[in-house]
C-alpha cells in the first residue's frame, strides 16, 4: 500500500530571473509543515538554483517561530550564493512579528509582489 502524496505547501512561479513564491496555507504553525515547507525552500536553491527569492505572504495569517527560523536559514543560504531574498504582502499581526524580534531589519520586506519584484 502506498502513502499519500505530500500535499504541496507552496506555489511557485518564475517571473524573469525571479522565483515567486505564495504559501498555500493560512495558518503555518505546524511542525510537520514547517519542515515540508523548509525543504521546498531549501531545494529550490539547492536543487533549481534559484537565487532572487521572493516570497508572497498574501495568504498567511498566523505563522510560528519556528517558520521564522526556516526563513532566517533561507537567508542565509541565498546570501552564501549571492542571491537575495526579498518578502511581500505581510499582514500587519505578522510584521509586529517581525518588528518585535528586530526580523525587519534582517529581512528586505515590501509592500506587495510589484514592488518586490523592482527590488531586486
């Protein structure tokens, strides 16, 4: 008998050099799809060799501090190939988040997936 296929935690789109990321889930908080989640990210700069990332958040309202650090990791992978990461359309919950750990200036953050896209 076979598992079940894994269900996709992201859509990604290639737009020029730039690969466009949205999550599929609203809510990213638990442990097993933070780490599919992870694996996606980190493969697509391993395996496809992306290296301008930008990730759309428009979909998610709650994220763990445990997806935080898989984006951190993101970061700095990018930043070893010399690539960039830049995210988009985050909900204001989730940007005092990001303010609250000092993320924001760790991270390039825009308004939407337009002006991400001119950032790089």
């Amino acid at each position: 008998m076979s598992s079940p296929a894994r269900r996709r935690r992201l859509e990604v789109e290639n737009i020029g050099d730039v690969t466009v990321v949205n999550f599929v889930d609203k809510k990213i908080l638990d442990e097993q799809n933070i780490q599919i989640i992870g694996d996606e990210l980190t493969s697509l700069v391993d395996v496809q060799g992306s290296k301008k990332i930008l990730l759309n958040f428009s979909n998610v309202e709650y994220l763990s501090s445990a997806a935080l650090g898989k984006l951190i990791t993101l970061n700095k992978k990018l930043q070893q190939v010399a690539g960039k990461l830049i995210l988009c359309h985050i909900n204001d919950s989730i940007i005092e988040v990001f303010e609250i750990t000092k993320l924001d200036k760790f991270f390039k953050i825009k308004k939407d997936e337009t002006e991400g896209l001119n950032s790089f």
